[in-house]
C-alpha cells in the first residue's frame, strides 16, 4: 500500500494501486500459449500473478529461477523480466497490470 500526505490535514492517507487491466480467469486448458512461453510486460508496466486454485510455477527467464505458486498466493512480475508460468495440474490464475508497482513506495 502506498501513503501519501494530505497537505490540507497533514494526514497520510492509504491509496491502494488499481490495476489497470486483467486478464480472464485461466485454467490448466485455457492459458494461452504466449504465457507458457517467454514473454514480458512492456516498459513501465507491473503484472501482478495471482492463483485461485490448483498450483503454477512462474519462471524468470534470465535467470531460470522458479517460484511454486498455490491458491491464495501472488507474484509481482516487474517490467520487461522476461518470464513465462508453466500449470503444475489443474489451476485458475489471472494477471493483473498496472502502471505503478503495486507494493512500490510513494513517488518523492
């Protein structure tokens, strides 16, 4: 969550970033071949991966580092990290993006 100051209180006030866009809710069947393979969000541009059900693994190209994810848990995916998921059995997952990072400190 992001503070910010209200200059006529004085009060930091919570603003939560909203995403922008999100994709549909895909399953093991419906994800499409572009997120199973390298892709990346353009610059300037967060993703954030969450899981509803089952498991996926997320994986950073550069580096061939993976992240098991289940239902409940989330990824922050940073601007142009090359990366794709890979569904570990039957699963629900959706992107969401934004034009801030979305657990990033205020702008000074």
């Amino acid at each position: 969550m992001r503070r910010y100051c209200n200059l006529r209180s004085g009060h930091a006030v919570t603003q939560i970033p909203q995403a922008y866009r999100s994709t549909p809710v895909f399953d093991a069947v419906t994800l499409p071949g572009g997120l199973r393979q390298a892709h990346c969000t353009k610059a300037g541009v967060w993703g954030r991966l969450t899981v509803f059900a089952g498991t996926v693994r997320y994986v950073v190209e550069e580096t061939g580092e993976g992240s098991i994810l289940s239902a409940g848990d989330f990824i922050i995916i940073q601007p142009q990290q090359l990366h794709h998921v890979e569904p570990l059995g039957e699963m629900q997952m959706q992107v969401s993006f934004y034009d801030v990072d979305p657990e990033g400190s205020p702008p000074a």
